[in-house]
C-alpha cells in the first residue's frame, strides 16, 4: 500500500511516551507484512491487543474441489446460489488454488462478531448492497461496485445499511497490491495507471471504543476459525499511521482504456497478487478504427485460468450469461467471441459490460459447491443456434 496516512492522534516519535489523560501510557502495536520490512502500521490502543479471555476452535474452513478432471469451458451462475447466513463463516467456495479463493457470500444478517483473517488478504467486489466495513483502521463505508482490499490482519465486521447484499470475495495468499508497472520508484501511481491516488478511498472516521466485556473475535488461520474472547473492544484505536490499511477503490472509478484497435485485458489490470491478476471491464466507447473489430479474437490462455464475474447482465462478446454469472475459461481450451458477436459489434459504439476478471498463472479447482449452480451445456455454446 503505497500511502502514507494517519488518524487520530499519535505521538511525536515512534515508540515514545504516549499518555491518556489518566496519566497511563496508550499501548503501540505494529501490524505490518513480511515482518518488519513490508508494508506497516503503528496503531495506538487503549488496551493491550493480547488480552484474550479464552480460546476455543470453532470450526474448519476447508474448501474441497470437484474431484472429476472436468476440463472444458465452465459457467456458473451465481444468482442460485443459496443466501448466507453471515459474511463469513458460511461463503460459498467457487474457484480456488493454493494462490486465490473466489467465494461468495450473500449475507442475510450482520455477523456478531469480529473476524481477522490471519492467512489472507481480502479483496471483496461488491456486487450489491451497502454498508459500511468498521475497522481497527476506521470505518470504511461501501456501495455497489466497490472494490474493498482487507489486508490480512486487519479486525473488521460488516454492517449493511441496504440489502440485498452480494459479495464475490477473493482470498489470497499473497499481498494484493496494485500493479507495479503503474508505480513509480517512489510507490506513486503514474499517469499511465488507470485509477490513482485520489481514486482510492481510506478509512476517515476513527471512532475508538473504550468498553470492557467480553468480544468474540473469529480468526482464520490454518483453514480453520478459532474464536479467541477479548476482554475489550478490538477498535479501541485512538490513532495510527503507515502504509498498512484497508481500502477501496469503486470500479466506476478505474478509468477503461481504447485504442484505434483492440486492446487486451492487461490495459484492465486493477490489482496484482502473487501468481494472479484482478482486471475490471467497464463501459466504454468502441475501438475507432473503421475497420476496427472491437470484440476480442479468439484466445488460448496458456499456463493461465481465465475466471470472470459478470457484474451486469451485459457483456460485449457473450451470449447466454446472466448478471452474476462465473466463468471459467481454463488452460489446455481456446475461447472467443459467440457466434455473431463480432459481426454484431461492427455496428455499436460503445458497451455497457461491467465484469471483474481474475487470471491465475495455476490452476484453479472447481469446488464442489459450484456444481449446484453450473450451466453444464456452456462448452457446447459456440456450435448452438
Ligand atoms: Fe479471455
């Protein structure tokens, strides 16, 4: 996370003598990735972080794949999936690897608790519904289209001002970052990047909680959830500064590029992970070349796994998908356009698809849940009438 920001009040000098107004010291934490030489914060607590009452494991978080070597053109379709409990205990695993979890959540009520994912960042479009993300950090308030980013580590719990609420969230082992080629050597975006700085919003409201009792925070570690009981409020921050923070960014705000002629997917890349990319295609104007074919040419996306989420109904080069649609394009299998759409295309000015696409340099799983929701006939969809 290339910014530097600051809430609240801190001290002068790191690891300094920081006093409340009862004349006890506030309590310093660094959170921050690869150890001490990634990106951190210094948060200020009025209670000391590790003040954990009692620990217990709840439950485990395996996700487990369709175990038939089902290669082929896939689609899913979302919109049956079965509405969730929470946000977090019960999402639904999609699409997975070592690298990523693609999962999805339509929650029916707030959590009551807090949760930490202790083994990955966080990225979560969200595809419906609002809210806002309450944070250590402060609150970060969302809306449709949003991109929320959750390092991991960060303590957060959701709460939904409308629903319903639909969330593809996608879990990484890696540190999603934005992509290097757009940053400078000094971490700024340049103005080859297609959002910047001013684009991504941060946390603002820093409201610490100074109350003692008991606060159930769930943390996911090891694929399994443990409930640790704290016996304070965990956003009792009265301050901090770094570059370690959650953020967003709306996809309205990730400014499409056009060429003369067709361009290709990297100029739509929205985030960087290890081994993966986030792309987001928006509305646009058509390529201008007369001759121009604005839908893309077929592809074999060798040593990658194309996965896109359709985030509207509409979608330049496809037929047959749905809002809320997932599909899997995967290695060892060409795809393009259906049948007509390029010609089609040669007419139109301009689309109006909005699609969030993931590409893994591994392969992805299918996981069992999806299954339920899988348009079987999808690979026969370029020979259909
Ligand atoms: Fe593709």
């Amino acid at each position: 996370m290339p910014i530097y920001h600051h809430l609240g009040e801190i001290p002068h000098k790191r690891h300094s003598v920081f006093r409340k107004s009862d004349g006890s010291l506030y309590v310093e934490e660094l959170m921050g990735n690869k150890g001490f030489t990634g990106p951190s914060s210094l948060l200020y607590h009025l209670y000391q972080p590790t003040r954990i009452k009692s620990l217990r494991h709840v439950t485990d978080l395996k996700w487990e794949a369709d175990p038939s070597p089902n290669t082929q053109l896939r689609h899913f379709k979302t919109a049956g999936l079965p509405l969730t409990a929470g946000a977090v205990l019960d999402r639904i695993p999609l699409l997975f690897n070592n690298d990523l979890g693609a999962l999805f959540a339509q929650p029916l009520a707030e959590d009551d608790f807090f949760y930490r994912n202790g083994q990955g960042d966080e990225l979560i479009y969200v595809s419906d519904g609002e809210g806002v993300v309450e944070t250590q950090f402060g609150d970060l308030p969302f809306r449709r289209g949003d991109y929320l980013v959750i390092p991991r580590g960060v303590v957060h719990r959701y709460h939904y001002t409308a629903q319903p609420v639909r969330f593809l969230i996608l879990e990484s082992a890696g540190y999603i970052r934005t992509p290097r080629r757009y940053r400078n050597e000094h971490g700024q975006l340049t103005e080859i990047s297609p959002y910047s700085e001013r684009d991504m919003r941060l946390p603002e409201a820093l409201p610490a909680r100074d109350q003692k009792g008991e606060f159930r925070l769930l943390v996911k570690k090891g694929n399994a959830i443990t409930e640790a009981i704290l016996d304070h409020h965990p956003f009792d921050v009265v301050g901090w500064d770094g570059y370690y923070y959650p953020w967003e960014i709306n996809i309205e705000d990730f400014e499409p590029r056009v060429g003369r002629f067709h361009l290709p997917p990297p100029v739509s890349q929205t985030f960087e992970g290890d081994n993966f990319v986030v792309c987001s295609f928006c509305p646009r104007p058509f390529d201008f070349d007369p001759q121009a074919i604005p839908v893309p040419y077929n592809h074999s996306n060798v040593m990658s796994d194309e996965a896109i989420y359709y985030a509207s109904s509409e979608f330049m080069s496809r037929k047959g998908i749905e809002y809320g649609s997932l599909t899997l394009h995967p290695d060892g299998f060409s795809h393009g356009p259906h049948p007509g759409k390029a010609e089609e295309s040669l007419h139109l000015k301009e689309t109006r698809e909005l699609a969030v696409m993931f590409d893994t340099f591994h392969p992805l799983h299918v996981a069992k849940q999806a299954l339920a929701v899988e348009d079987r006939d999808y690979y026969r969809s370029w020979i259909a009438d």
